[in-house]
C-alpha cells in the first residue's frame, strides 16, 4: 500500500475513534457521572420538603415560647440572674427590707469589673428596680423576694395614698402615692434623704431632684415624676 493510502486509512481509523469518544461522553447526563468527574461537578439536590420547609437551628417558635415561659418574674435567692434566660426583663418590687441590708445591681455582663456595672442601690424598706432587656446581668443579696410588677396598673388600694412613712423607700407616684406638695418636720442632723426621678432604672438620667434635710423639708411631686424616694425622714404628708 503507498503511503497516501496508508495516511488516510489511519485519517478514517482517527476520526472514528474521535467520533466514538465524542458520543460517549455525550451521553452521560450533566451533573452527574461517576469518579473524579462525580467529585468535582455539584452534587445531587437535597430531598424536597413539604411546604418548603427548613430546619431551623434556633429552635421553633414553641421552644422559644417555652424558654420565655420558664424565665422567673419572681425570685428571692442571693445571687446573679441572667436577664432575658434566667429572669424576665420588666420592673420589679421589693419590700419590707429593713436597715439598707438589701443591695441590687444592674450590670452590662457578667465579668465584674467596675466599669460592667449600670446602677446599683442600697433598699430600706420598698425598692423598685426596672432591668432592661439590654442588661445581662441582675445581681442582689440581702433583699426580700422581688415581684414583677406592672408600672402602668393601679395600686390594689383603689386610690393613691397622701402621706407615707419617711423611712419607707420608693413610692411610686400616681399609684402608690398621689401628686402634689409634701411636708415632712422634725428631721434632724441632715440624716433625711429625699429624691425624685422619672423613672426605676436608676441611671444618670433618672434622676429629677433631691436633697439632705435638716428639719422641715417640703416637696412638690409632678404627676409626670416616676418615683419618690425618702430615707431616714420624718412622715410626709400632703399639704
């Protein structure tokens, strides 16, 4: 055979060949195959879910619930809560603490340094406290239980009271005592304390107006106050 015969026998032989390769691997199906070409192409589509849904790893909105449901929003033992796991956020009430014995404090995280705390505050007798649902940490000891409370319900008196004893702690104004002007005599050597703010966070912006009396002291509570606070005074009452 010449060459030129030999050259396009092996021509036909190599397209044949060409055209055999080109129709198997047209053949295999995309995305798929077997070996390497299995590991590097995508792999198959995830089982399709009924109603399209998805597993949700936070929970679903009944365990939420339940986790909301077991936080406490009454409590009494010494220690530190954490707000929004251990205890409800919401302002709470302690009462009948006697002699400053019971101490709160509202903190940023639970770390200890100084500068995690937010307030804090010695109780004699009632004390209100709101922990913010940005607080981590609520930390107490030597205090009565404390009750979640609404600040917006009306005392379970009916009608405000009009004096009040001047050792007593905080009042809370339009609920537990009625606006207007408060006299308070025979207090002595400035140990009487009188405060008023706008509201239980006591933050540096809660604060409206205080002051140590010697003697008679006279104050004016707003209806727009929050909370009136007495320590170591003599009875107030409305003039």
């Amino acid at each position: 055979m010449g060459m030129k015969a030999r050259l396009a026998v092996g021509a036909v032989v190599g397209l044949a060949v060409i055209g055999t390769v080109s129709a198997t691997v047209g053949s295999q199906p995309k995305g798929g195959g077997s070996g390497d070409g299995a590991r590097a192409g995508s792999s198959p589509s995830a089982p399709h879910k009924p109603g399209g849904a998805s597993e949700n790893p936070g929970g679903s909105a009944d365990s939420m619930g339940a986790r909301a449901a077991e936080m406490k929003t009454a409590f009494g033992d010494n220690g530190d809560y954490q707000v929004g796991t251990d205890i409800k956020p919401g302002t709470y009430r302690t009462t009948g603490n006697p002699d400053d014995t019971c101490y709160w404090e509202r903190a940023s995280d639970a770390s200890g340094r100084p500068d995690a705390t937010l307030a804090g505050d010695r109780v004699n007798g009632t004390g209100y406290v709101t922990v913010m649902p940005t607080d981590k940490v609520f930390r107490f000891s030597g205090c009565t239980d404390w009750e979640l409370v609404d600040p917006t319900a009306p005392t379970a008196k009916g009608t405000p009271a009009t004096s009040m004893d001047g050792d007593a702690g905080m009042f809370q104004v339009g609920t537990d005592i009625a606006p207007g002007t408060y006299r308070s005599t025979g207090n002595t050597g400035g140990s009487c304390y009188w405060e008023r703010t706008k509201d239980a966070e006591h933050g540096p912006d809660s604060f409206l107006a205080g002051d140590h009396v010697t003697g008679t002291a006279v104050v004016t509570l707003s209806a727009s106050d929050g909370y009136f606070k007495t320590d170591d005074c003599g009875d107030w009452k409305r003039t």
